[in-house]
C-alpha cells in the first residue's frame, strides 16, 4: 500500500501547486492570502464532521478508536483554544487582525463548499475504505503543505516563525493522523482486489481535491464577498 501512496502523492507535489508556488515566488498579495486563508478556515472547522461520519461506518471498535482520537484532537483534546478552528483564528488575527465575526462576514466561496461536500459525501454515501483513503491522504498532504505555507509566511515577513500557530501543529501532528488512517487501511488492503481497488480510490480522490481546492483559491484569490446576515452559516461552519 506505500508504493501506492507514494505514487499517488507523486502525482499531486505541493511544489507544483500554483497557490504555494506563489506564495514562495511573492506573487500572491498579501491581501488575496488573507482572503484565501479566511475561506481556509472554513475547510478547518469542517473537516472534523466528515470524519466522525467515517469513524461511525468502521466495522470494528479496534479500527474506529484511532479515529475517534483524532477527532478528540481535531475538536483541542476539549480544550476550546486549541480546538484546530480556534487555532486557525488566532492565526488569522496575528496576521491580519482578522476576528471570528470578520470570517463570518465572509459569504462561503462555492470551491471551498464543493470540497467539504466531496469529503462528506463519500464518508457519508460510499464505502468505509474510500472515506478513509480520502481523509488519510488529505492528511499526509497537509504535513507537507503546512510547511510550505508556514515557511512562506515568515520569507514573506509577514509573521516570525514563533507566532505562525496551526501550521506548526499540524506539520507534526498531521503525521500521525495519516498514521492511524493508512493503519485502518493496511489490514483491508491485503485482502480482495476489489477491497484495494477501493482503497485507491479514495487515496486519489482525496489527493485531487485537496490539490483542486488549493488551485481554486488561488484562481479566486482576488474575491470578496460578504454576507449581510452572518448567523446562517455558524449552524455548519460554527467554531
């Protein structure tokens, strides 16, 4: 099965991606990262729901205790400023000043909608391996892309390293996380040809739309929209 990760990780290189390579290369303006990382947040508080989803589909309590724990983490071990959304928002507001109302404000961009419908959608409607091959992947992703954006921020000048909160959690953690899904996965993937089949699946369906969701932003970095009315968002996306 790592042969397999690593290919499909192979064909998706975070070095290639134009919102990172951007960020490096000091096109991206610091007000279209801000807005970008505004609608990020969005994918952050969310990304939690999709795998409770999977967790409750696993067919073992062995298999479904590592990915609880990680929903445990996700939400700050019950701690409500470390929950990863409140992270995010502290993160926000060392950079820009940016508070929990002004994310709010902010009317969902329909490519940052249609990722986390992908993620709930397969975890919630499809089998169990290609929800877990999904989140895994994402998650592998993330370590890397954590770094590359934490690293960006600080060659950019905009943040010293020491106050780039999220993404240095989640360069280290991120590891882990993939761990326990990619460990679900190991048992299953020496089984059928049909079981591995699907486990691909979810692995490249997973590398696709997290790599989509970034090149969306960077297409729609020059967006602003707001809402009137904040309120009816917070009933899915509420930190």
């Amino acid at each position: 099965m790592n042969e397999t990760i690593d290919r499909v990780l192979s064909d998706y290189p975070a070095d290639r991606n134009p919102y990172l390579t951007a960020l490096h290369d000091g096109s991206l303006q610091f007000d279209d990262f801000v807005a970008t990382q505004m609608q990020f947040y969005f994918a952050v508080v969310f990304f939690s729901r999709p795998m409770a989803v999977l967790a409750a589909k696993m067919p073992s309590a062995r298999l479904r205790t590592a990915i609880l724990r990680n929903v445990w983490e996700e939400h700050g071990e019950g701690d409500p400023a470390q929950r990863h959304g409140a992270t995010f928002l502290e993160l926000l507001d060392r950079l820009a000043g940016r508070r929990q109302e002004d994310v709010e404000r902010c009317a969902l961009w329909p490519e940052v909608r249609a990722f986390n419908t992908a993620l709930i959608g397969c975890c919630a409607l499809d089998d169990w391996e290609i929800g877990a091959g999904c989140l895994g992947i994402i998650e592998r992703m993330f370590v890397g892309i954590s770094a590359s954006i934490g690293r960006g921020i600080v060659a950019r000048g905009w943040l010293p390293a020491e106050r780039v909160v999220h993404y240095a959690l989640h360069e280290v953690l991120d590891v882990r996380h993939s761990d326990d899904f990619f460990a679900a996965l190991d048992e299953a993937w020496s089984g059928e040809v049909a079981t591995r089949y699907r486990i691909e699946q979810g692995l490249r369906l997973g590398a696709y739309v997290f790599d989509r969701l970034y090149r969306d932003l960077f297409a729609s970095r020059a967006r602003r929209a707001e809402i009137d009315d904040p309120r009816p968002q917070r009933h899915v996306y509420a930190e």
